[in-house]
C-alpha cells in the first residue's frame, strides 16, 4: 500500500520559517519524481517545487523560488524548508508522486500525479 505522510505544518510569522516533511513507502519503483503542492479553499492547486528521486533534479515556480527548498533522503523522505515565509503562502501543502518528470512545475497537471498525501495547514500572519 503507497502512502505519503506530510508533518511539520504550522503557524508563523512572516519573515519566519518552517520545515515540512513527507514520508514515503510502499511505491513499487525507484524512478519517480516527488514534489509539493499547496492549495489556498476556491483556488487552482499549484505545484511549489519537485525533485527527480533518481536524478537529484529539482526545479521550482517562480513564486517560491529563492525561498523554498526541496530535498529527499534516498526515496523514502521529502523535505521543503521554507524560509522568509508570507501571508500569501498560508495554505494546505500537499506532497504527491509522479512517474513523469518535466522540466518546470507550470508543465505539470494534477492528473500527473498518481499518489497524494493527506496535506497538512501552513498559517503565516502579518
């Protein structure tokens, strides 16, 4: 059974930050991509970064970029340290699996992903 397990959301800050985390198991091949998404009630889902688990490729959208970074441990952990954190980064992040890899999150759709954490609440106040 695949299962992703976010921890590690929060309240901060702005100008604060904040570690989340992602546990993998039970994906049955070694060539997969791991990213994060995050998603604000009535808004479009928007992938933030993703890394290649075989490659160590990493690319981010622009409005995280400079700001957050990805990182995996083997194929078993994501990590996403975010730093000088904003209000406008307040939402429910999301680690979700992949078998594609392409070359910027905006090329993604969601229907790329075939397995999904249970999301956990990032809060950042003024």
């Amino acid at each position: 059974q695949v299962q992703l397990a976010e921890s590690g959301g929060g309240s901060v800050h702005a100008g604060g930050s904040l570690k989340l985390s992602c546990v993998v198991s039970g994906l049955p091949f070694a060539d997969y991509c791991l990213g994060w998404f995050r998603q604000v009630p009535g808004m479009e889902r928007e992938l933030g970064a993703i890394a290649g688990i075989d490659s160590d490729s990493t690319t981010y959208a622009d409005s995280v970029k400079g700001r957050f970074t990805i990182s995996h441990e083997n194929n078993k952990k994501l990590d996403l340290q975010m730093s000088d954190l904003k209000p406008e980064d307040t939402a429910v992040y999301y680690c979700a699996a992949s078998r594609i890899w392409r070359p910027r999150p905006s090329d993604y759709g969601d229907s790329d992903f075939g397995w999904w954490g249970q999301g956990t609440q990032v809060t950042v106040s003024t």
